[in-house]
C-alpha cells in the first residue's frame, strides 16, 4: 500500500468546514490530554552486585541474566570489573529470577522474586565458590548423540560451558561492544588443494561492526548450510547466535570426545545433524580447555550437501577462534571456510553434464586490533609461527622452495639462503611438507614433518629439510631400474639417457585421462643391440618408448636421451592406435603431423613437464 499526506487546499472556507475544524483541535487536545495522563511509570530496575560466598568479594565479567516464570530471558548485563555490580531492567511487573553465569564455575541462580510497577530492586546476589573441572571427563561420557542433553548428565556440563562463552560473544556482538580492524584472506587452491594459485590479503579500509556475519539460524536450519552451482558455490559458518538458537539445538545432537580424540588437554562437544535431516548442514566439535572450560575455538564440516564424492575431496568445512576479554565479554578473534570450487564436465561414459571439482577457495579472517570506547582492547598476532630453512644435499641454502600446510593455503618461500617462516597459524598439530620448482616438475614429495604448535610448544617451532640428491629422486621416481645402458648412439656420437619426463593427461574438457597411451621415439639406438644389428641401415634405426596413465591422469617416461630431438604422441584409452604403425614408424610426423609434439632436453636440467591433451597437439 502506498499513500501520501498533506495539507488541503482550502478555497472557499464555509462555516461548515470551520465547525468541523474547530472540533478536530478539540479531539486533539483532548488526546494528547489523555496521553500525558497515562505515560508508562519508569521502568523495573534490578540493580545489585555479584559476590563471591567465600569473602564478599565482588566478581566482574560474570554475565547476569534476568529471566521470567516461564523461563524467558529478557535481558543480559556483565558485571563490572572487581565491583561486581549489574544493572538490569524489566519491560513490565512481574515475577522474575537472576541468574548468574561464569565460565569455569557452577551456574547461580536466585529465588524468583516480584518487582511492582515503577520499582527498583536492590539484591546481592551470592555465587558459591565451585568450579567446574572437564578434566577427565571423557572417562564418563555418555557415547550416545543427545539433542538437548538431560542437566547432571557430561554432556550437559560440557555444553553449559560452550553456552556460556557463545552466549558472551552473541551478546558482546549484538551490542556492537566494539570495532574491529581486519584482515581478510582470500586464497585460492588447486584441486588437489595443495598448491596457492592465488592469494590476496585485503585490510580493511574501515572498522567494522562484528568479524563475519551469519545468516539467521532459522533461515540457515531450514534452507541449509551451503548453495551450490555449477556457476556459483555459496558456503556459510555458524556464529554464536545460530550454536545457541532453539531450532539449531532442537535438530542437532551432541557427544563428548575427550583425550582420546588427540588434542591432549581439551575436551570436544561434537555435535551433529539428527537423522532425518536432508538440507545441506554442518557437524563439527566445539573445543574447551579441560582445565579452565573455556571454549577455545569450533571446527566443523559440511555434510548432506548430495554433491560426487569427488567434491568432498576438498573437505569443506571451517574453524572459528573464540577470545575471553578480561571485562567479560567475548569476540571471535579469527575464522576460516573452507570450500570446493566446482565446475561442469562431460560424464567420460555417460555423456552427461556433471560436477567436477575445479579446485579449493579458502576464505580467512583474523582481527588484528579490537577497539571499544576505552581504546585498544585487543591486538591479534601473526598467531604461532614454523620457522627453519631448505637445504641442497650438500647442506647449501635452497633459494624459491615452497613450504607449506597441505590444504590450509599456509606457505612461504624460502630466501636467498633457504630460510623461511609461516605465521598466521592456529594451535594444533601440523604436517610441514616442503618442495622445490625441480621436484614439483617431477612430481615428486618429500615425506612431511609433523609439529605440533600451541603453547606447549616453542614459538615459533624449528623444522629443517633436506633436498635428496637428483639421482636419489630420479631413481625413486624411476624405480631404481637402470638403462640397459646409460647412454645411446645417434648417428655418430653417444648421447647420454639421463632424461625424465612427466606431466598429465586431460581430455579436450581438461578432465584427468586414465589409461592414456604416450609414445616417444627418437633416431638413436641402444648400443646393447648392436651385435643383432650388424649390417643394418643406422638411418632406419630408433629407440621408442610407451608408458600408460594413471587414475589421476599422470604419466612419466624415464631415461630418455638429452641434447637430441624426441617426438610425442598421446592416445586416449578408447581411441584407436595402429600399433604395428607406431612401432615401425621412422618419425610420429609421418603418422599424425598435427598432433605431434617435438622438444629436446635440456642436458643441465635433464627433466621436463609436458602436459598433454588427448585428439589434438
């Protein structure tokens, strides 16, 4: 409906219409009569302190809730530091009840008392010196997933402390307690998810309000998690007010993993979707330190998300990190998604437009600095750091080798003396791998080191690796099998087998080729054939070569001649090959001109990548 106001345009003003006047000031003034009379009284006030039972003492940063007879929370305030007094007001009378929660200790609650019209309560509120210990607690824990866990049950415990932090950082975030400076990072992956294709890092220009914004737990419970095309692919994490929310806790359930679960001194709450469930959702674990039962930080994954397992490859999921500010309140201090990018391609056997996996988008956020009305409240770091160095087999500094986290977009490049250092990372256990431009072109890895990094470990944590040796890689590659000789005859000189060459096979659609054939061939013989070959024409002779794919589209063809011209061929599984042509052939140009690749070797640096694409050059 669209309407508009103003004034009438009045020509002839009739005794009528200064009636009719005369009487609308007088219904207006007898409104505005009525309203002054019945203007509400002030407001229901609940003021008092928080104190500990054993010295009276007050406690700040405990969070007060006042709460109504059936159960309703009506309002949040945090205690003030060391006073421990609060400050809370009522919409109307009533009965009501306080009470009062702190992380670490049991929860408080009053007898319900009744506030008049207008009144102003004052009450100390006295909290018991009890704390809650989740130190062992898995010992006990039910294995069962329950929605909405039973109170004095483990599970119960456990959740109680995850609620009070998530409701501290709900509250903290929808009173825009503070501003924030953030990073954002935005990194790009290959579908392997190991190699950063892309990576940028943009500060933001202003302070915002909050460090990510969730969608509405409503909207999220009944349309899913995640959107996903093959056009656009649209992932969302949870914030505090969708883990606290009635229709998020009435369709996920939860269980304890403890020590066992290989984060030594936290306690996880996993939590996942009921059965039943079929829109996209998150399962994930909620983290509290056993000995403090602060909540420290979620992990989650996505799942019915319906897609190829082969897009799961990407393990789509996320973390968000959770601080405890010394007044009380809490904030997320950094967050990541993790998410597949996907594509179409042809189905190779059906025909058919399906999913195919494109690579892996990681999105990342860290607060750097935190303001609030007293200035500076937090300032973030780099987090923990892996710092070490890159050797040569002879122990010199590598200069442009990659170090990185597999799948996490965390890397660095070593320096002119093969050092180098990660930062921005969280508290855990991580697998270091390391590779040079040499190795990658051979598809070769290193075996990771595992470290663990947190505070139980130095910071930043020492890890040093060694680059083996070319022959050591190429015979690893190779399967330690030696040429029957090391060198071949072409023409009238020796050339030297010492040449690799690797690379992938895609079809036209650029998806990996199983079973691929490639073939070599150059004009050089074996000079362990020449005594069954005394008296032939050498022009005629040539040494060829044949290797298969793998499921990944992989080939590699060792011991090939450098410094001397090879021809290429590559032929998709299905496509028909003249076998007898191929190996009676003197050169591929005379069978498939348009679709033979020509190259040598370069003999001081005797590998190459050819990535080749089957039905064209």
């Amino acid at each position: 409906m669209q309407g508009s106001s103003g004034p009438d345009r009045v020509n002839t003003l009739r005794p009528a219409q200064v009636l009719l006047l005369s009487r609308s000031a007088f219904v207006l003034a007898l409104l505005l009569a009525t309203a002054a009379a019945f203007q509400p009284a002030a407001a229901q006030v609940v003021r008092g302190r928080l104190v500990d039972a054993g010295n009276a003492a007050g406690i700040g940063g405990a969070m007060v809730t006042l709460i109504d007879r059936s159960g309703v929370e009506i309002e949040q305030a945090l205690t003030r530091s060391a006073s421990g007094v609060f400050d809370l007001r009522a919409p109307a009378p009533g009965e009501y009840r306080l009470r009062g929660d702190r992380i670490g200790y049991a929860t408080t609650y009053t007898e319900y008392f009744r506030l008049a019209a207008g009144e102003t309560l004052t009450l100390d509120m006295v909290a018991p010196v009890e704390a809650v210990s989740l130190e062992g607690i898995d010992a006990v824990a039910e294995r069962r997933c329950e929605v909405r866990p039973e109170e004095g049950a483990a599970i119960a415990t456990v959740w109680e402390e995850a609620r009070k932090a998530l409701a501290a950082t709900a509250w903290t975030q929808d009173r825009g307690m503070y501003e924030y400076d953030m990073l954002r990072i935005s990194r790009q992956l290959d579908r392997d998810g190991r190699r950063v294709e892309s990576e940028d890092r943009v500060r933001a220009q202003a302070l915002v309000a909050t460090p990510y914004i969730a969608r509405s737990a409503d909207s999220l419970v009944a349309g899913g998690f995640a959107r996903f095309s093959a056009e656009q692919s649209m992932f969302w994490a949870p914030d505090a007010g969708v883990l606290l929310a009635d229709s998020f806790l009435d369709t996920h359930c939860f269980r304890i993993r403890g020590d066992g679960a290989g984060v030594i001194g936290f306690v996880g709450l996993d939590f996942e979707p009921v059965p039943g469930r079929e829109v996209p959702e998150i399962s994930g674990t909620m983290w509290l330190d056993a000995a403090t039962a602060r909540l420290r930080w979620l992990d989650f994954q996505y799942v019915n998300l319906g897609v190829p397992p082969w897009l799961m490859d990407a393990e789509p999921g996320g973390r968000v990190e959770f601080q405890a500010l010394p007044n009380g309140t809490w904030i997320v201090t950094s967050w990541h998604i993790r998410m597949f990018t996907a594509g179409e391609t042809t189905h190779p056997l059906t025909g058919r437009l399906t999913a195919s996996l494109d690579g892996v988008a990681v999105e990342r956020g860290e607060v750097l600095r935190a303001y609030g009305d007293e200035g500076v409240v937090f300032v973030g770091s780099p987090g923990y750091s892996v710092t070490g160095s890159v050797v040569d087999s002879l122990g010199v500094g590598a200069p442009g080798a990659r170090v990185f986290v597999a799948g996490s977009g965390a890397e660095a490049v070593t320096d002119s003396v093969g050092a180098f250092e990660l930062t921005h990372m969280g508290e855990g256990e991580y697998s270091i791998h390391a590779t040079h431009p040499v190795l990658e072109q051979l598809w070769y890895q290193l075996d990771p080191t595992d470290v663990e990094v947190g505070p139980r470990s130095p910071n930043p944590v020492r890890v040093d690796f060694e680059l083996p040796p070319l022959r050591e890689v190429f015979d690893d590659i190779c399967g330690n099998e030696e040429p029957t000789s090391p060198t071949l005859i072409a023409g009238s000189q020796l050339v030297w087998r010492r040449g690799i060459v690797t690379g992938r096979v895609t079809d036209p659609e650029g998806t990996p080729t199983e079973g691929a054939r490639v073939y070599t061939v150059t004009n050089a013989v074996d000079p362990t054939r020449l005594p069954e070959l005394i008296g032939a024409d050498f022009d005629t002779l040539r040494t060829r070569t044949e290797a298969r794919t793998s499921s990944s589209g992989f080939y590699r063809v060792c011991w090939l001649p450098v410094d001397l011209q090879l021809q290429m061929l590559v032929f998709g599984e299905e496509e028909a090959v003249d076998r007898d042509a191929i190996q009676n052939a003197l050169s591929f140009t005379d069978l498939h001109p348009d679709r033979v690749i020509v190259f040598t070797i370069d003999p001081e640096s005797p590998f190459r990548t050819l990535d080749l694409v089957t039905g064209s050059r």
